[in-house]
C-alpha cells in the first residue's frame, strides 16, 4: 500500500486532526502518502438552524462515510463525539488516537472566570448537553444558541459581546488557541459528550490491509474507553444532540464509566458511576445506560425528543 485516500470535512479543526492522522500513518510506512480529501456534510451547509432541531443522525459523517462505502476514500477521521451510535453496515471504527483532554471550556473576551460569571451571563452553546448542565449549576445563565466552527463562534462571542462561550477543550488546544481559555468546567459540574477529545479513524471493514495499518496508530486505553461511552449512548437511543453524556477512563486496571441524563431546565438529572474490566467495556456502559433510563431519564429523553 503507497497511497491512501482520507476523507474529513473541511473545517480547520477536522483539516489539524486529518493531517494528524497522515502524519501518524507516514511514519510508520516511509513510502505511504496520504491524499487528504475534504467532503462538505449536511452539518457544514446549515448554519442558521440549531442542531437539535435538524436532527443528529450523521450530520457531520453521512456524507464521508457514503465515499468510503463507495470506495471514493479508504478511510475517514471524524472527532468520535460527530459519530452516531450506529455506523453503517460495513463500517468500523479501526482506530482511536489518545484521547485529549476531555472537558469543557470558557472562553470569555471579558476574561470571566467560572466564579465571576456575573448574574444572568449570557453564554453561547448549541448543545443540549451543556444547556442542560449548566441550568443545573446555575438557572439564571442566558444560554443562547451558537452554531459554527471553533473561530467562528469566538467571533461571534465579541460581535455579540457575549460573556462568554464554552466549547470542548481538546479542539480548543488543537487549534493553538489554549491562551484564550479562560476557565476549564470541572467534569463534576459538566461531564462531557461522548468520545470528546477523541479521534475516531473509519474504515471499511473488509479492508484487512487497511485495518492493519490502522491498528498500528490506535491507541488502547482510549479506544476501550470510547467503546463504553458509545455503547452507553446506544442504549439510550441517542445521538449527539440529545442531553446525555458519558466519560470513562482506564485507572489502576479497571475502567471507570460515569454517566448522565438531564433535563433541559436543569431541575432533573439522573448520574452514575462504575467500574469494570477492560473487557465488559461495552456491556458495562449499556448496564449504565438502562439503569439511568429506569431511575426517570427515559422521560427525560421522551420529552426531549418530542
């Protein structure tokens, strides 16, 4: 194998994490060149609609993973938090590189921190996940819809002299925009969406050559850990734009799974925690998942999804 084609979109975060990927990939095969190629999704071409109210289902992956089933790409790297719980029949996730730092983060061009957020701050999101935390911390934040890559939504943040916006941390660092962050949200009050912080490479899963390049760049720890908080997230049904959330992480042998389910107003929320071995991963998160949907998430996610 010489060439190999990838897919991603084209923003500037996805365009760091493909090149991320190439780079690995070239590393390891002195005579390989990776062809990135950018592929617009539905997510890219709406920007004026909250994501909730479109959909969730692949709008940031429908469009890549219909090249790869066609054989246009041999592979595609996604953030794993864009991925749906369900890929398409004949697709893999083939490798997770180790996972950044998974938690949210404040951007404030006013330099607020958490503590300083004054009464009524008006902050920017476009995820249910965050709304629905942060109305638990605090019922009185302003919590407005912000859709739009990484340096748009900073943009708009001082156009519309919010007080702040939070976005994941991980493609915050990515983009070397760490000096702007002004306060990192602590796991306990926002526990983050699924896979955030990782990169998913997928592939087809008949293409042995292609599988074993992959598994070469994949790190352990971080793919067991995904395939928990992913197997957590099917069970509930979802997709990333429902207010769930998952985080797992592997420590002293055992991974360790946490879990929530909060409504929209932050006056109900349902959490948990468990460990496990690495093996029962994804039987340990769908465990997780129904015991949280029979505590009362199940109505919150009915109400949620209308």
């Amino acid at each position: 194998m010489k060439n190999l084609r990838l897919g991603t979109r084209g923003s500037r975060l996805a365009l760091w994490q493909a090149q991320h990927v190439a780079f690995r990939l070239e590393s390891l095969a002195p005579d390989l060149k990776v062809e990135i190629k950018t592929i617009k999704t539905i997510g890219d071409k709406i920007l004026d609609v909250a994501l909730s109210k479109i959909g969730d289902k692949g709008l940031f992956t429908k469009e890549i993973e219909k090249e790869l089933l066609a054989g246009k790409i041999d592979i595609a790297v996604h953030s794993m938090k864009d991925l749906p719980s369900d890929l398409p029949p004949g697709l893999c996730i083939a490798a997770v590189l180790e996972r950044e730092d998974p938690r949210d983060v404040l951007l404030s061009h006013k330099n607020y921190s958490l503590a300083e957020l004054p009464e009524g701050a008006v902050i920017g999101t476009s995820s249910l996940r965050r709304i629905a935390q942060l109305k638990v911390w605090r019922s009185d934040l302003q919590l407005v819809d912000m859709r739009g890559n990484v340096e748009t939504r900073i943009r708009k943040m001082k156009e519309q002299d919010l007080d702040g916006i939070i976005l994941a941390c991980a493609g915050v660092k990515r983009l070397g925009l760490e000096g702007m962050i002004s306060d990192y949200l602590p796991a306990d009050l926002v526990l983050p969406a699924v896979g955030q912080g990782m990169i998913a490479v997928e592939a087809r899963a008949d293409d042995p050559v292609i599988l074993e390049a992959l598994s070469r760049i994949n790190h352990q720890d971080s793919y067991l850990a995904g395939q928990a908080e992913r197997a957590f997230l099917h069970e509930l049904g979802g997709g990333c734009q429902v207010p769930v959330a998952s985080m797992a992480d592997l420590r002293g042998g055992q991974l360790h799974i946490q879990g929530l389910i909060a409504s929209l107003d932050g006056k109900e929320k349902y959490s948990g925690t468990c460990a496990c071995s690495p093996p029962e991963a994804e039987k340990t998160g769908r465990e997780l998942a129904r015991s949280l949907l029979q505590q009362g998430g199940a109505a919150i996610l009915c109400e949620t999804r209308g």
